[in-house]
C-alpha cells in the first residue's frame, strides 16, 4: 500500500458478472492468470470500495480517529511490506521484475516517514505496536515471499492490485476539493497502475497458462490477501487492536466449621 504516486487516472473497465463467470469456466479464449484471478474475487473487489472506512476517506468525512489508525497501522505494514519485497527481489532475475520491485522498495523506504508527518499533523503518536490484523497481513505477505518467487509475487500482485481498483473505484465519488481527494488520486494514478500492470504482466509470464494446477497454487494466496485487505480497512474504522487485560481477583476459600469451605 503505497501512497506516493501522483497522477490521477480513470478507472479501467469493470469486470462484468457474465465476463467473470466466462473467465473462471476458461471459454474466454487467450485468459491469463492474472485476469482469472482478479475475476475469482470480484466479490472481495467490491466489498473493499464499499467499506465505510474507504468511502469516507473519499468523501472526505472520515473520523480522525479512525484516520490515525490507519496512519499508525498502514507505516508499521509498509515496514513489514518491505521485508517481503526484499525477500523477493533476493530472487527474481534481472529483468523487469527487478526494476519494479527496486522502485517500490525505493518508494515504500521514504514511506513510514510520510506517514510519521501525518500522524504529527494529526497530533497523534507515533508507535511500533502492529495491531492483530496488520501484523497478520504483513507476516503473511513475507511468509508468501519466503515461499517462491511465484507465491510472494501473486501476493505482492494481489496486495497492489486490490488497492488500485479500491481507490479506482471511489475516485468518481471522491469531491473536488475533498479533504483527502488528493490521496484518492495518488492511489489510483497513471504512475501506480503501470507498476501493478507491469507486476501483473511478470506474473502471468512467470506462471503460464491458468492451468487447473496453477491455479489451485495460486488462488488461495490471491484470497487471503483479499480478506487480508478488507480485515485491514475493518481493523482501522472499528479500532481493532489487542484486547486490554481483564484482571479479576481469584475466587478465595475460606474455612467453615459447619458446612465446609467456602468460596469467597
């Protein structure tokens, strides 16, 4: 999730039921990985644009508190973010796929620094607690990085992509002039749909065809960046962090002549 580049761009057209159906059977004739993929979760695609947190942070009327939460969370996932592509880049070949990952590991570096300048503008705290889901998140993109190059990509893939579309998708309702219209159009701007296009563009040659194999590699990982994404967006507008420690005294027997003991 990064937030550092500018221009704003039009939303590509929108995958269509009956398209998404066509795609997932095969009868769409030249189908890649990348397009079967992004169809199978459709559903989590649009669950991520209707979150009150994305689309009050479109609409510029979102609360600040949930604003710092995703502040402090969205610079502790980038550091965990930037693990996985250093994971990655340690094994991709030169190429084209590693001058992207030099890029965004460039961007993703001056990153936490920004959101620092953010969290001082809001008069909020800068911490190094990761709450439940952002660690989660960020753990599970190095544990994909970790395992191949194939898997930590189609993560990395996924995690870009769904953040692109998300942004794409509230850009229209974004107002000018919107608190935060200029953040809508960072997110989803010429420059970072290159980077996710030329991502998917190594994904699709690294993986082949959508063989039913391939697939069955790849579409859990696709997944669980999704829920990942939406559980992160849900962890920021409802405040999710660890629970606070219940200390209750212990229950305390006491000795009874008649009856026993008992328990006070």
């Amino acid at each position: 999730m990064l937030p550092g580049f500018p221009v704003a761009a039009p939303r590509g057209a929108a995958v269509t039921a009956d398209h998404e159906t066509a795609v997932l059977s095969g009868t769409v004739t030249g189908a890649s990985v990348t397009e079967t993929l992004v169809a199978s979760c459709a559903d989590l695609g649009a669950g991520m644009a209707a979150h009150p947190w994305v689309r009050s942070l479109a609409d510029g009327t979102l609360p600040e508190k949930a604003l710092i939460a995703w502040a402090q969370q969205d610079r502790l996932f980038i550091i965990e973010e930037l693990r996985a592509f250093l994971v990655l880049r340690s094994v991709a070949p030169p190429g084209e796929l590693d001058d992207l990952l030099a890029m965004l590991i460039s961007e993703g570096q001056r990153e936490p620094g920004r959101l620092a300048e953010t969290l001082a503008e809001l008069g909020a705290a800068v911490t190094d607690q990761a709450w439940p889901t952002c660690l989660g998140y960020g753990s599970y993109l190095r544990v994909c990085a970790l395992g191949g190059l194939l898997e930590g990509l189609t993560a990395l893939y996924a995690a870009e992509r769904f953040y692109l579309d998300t942004w794409a998708a509230v850009l229209p309702s974004s107002p000018a002039g919107s608190r935060w219209r200029s953040w809508v159009e960072n997110w989803s701007g010429d420059e970072f749909r290159a980077v996710v296009t030329g991502l998917g563009t190594c994904l699709d040659k690294l993986a082949g065809p959508p063989t039913a194999p391939v697939l069955a590699r790849l579409q859990p990982i696709y997944r669980n960046v999704a829920l990942y994404g939406l559980a992160f967006w849900e962890m920021c507008w409802a405040g999710q962090g660890w629970p606070e420690p219940q200390v209750r005294p212990l229950p305390r027997c006491v000795p009874d002549s008649q009856d026993g003991p008992r328990v006070m």
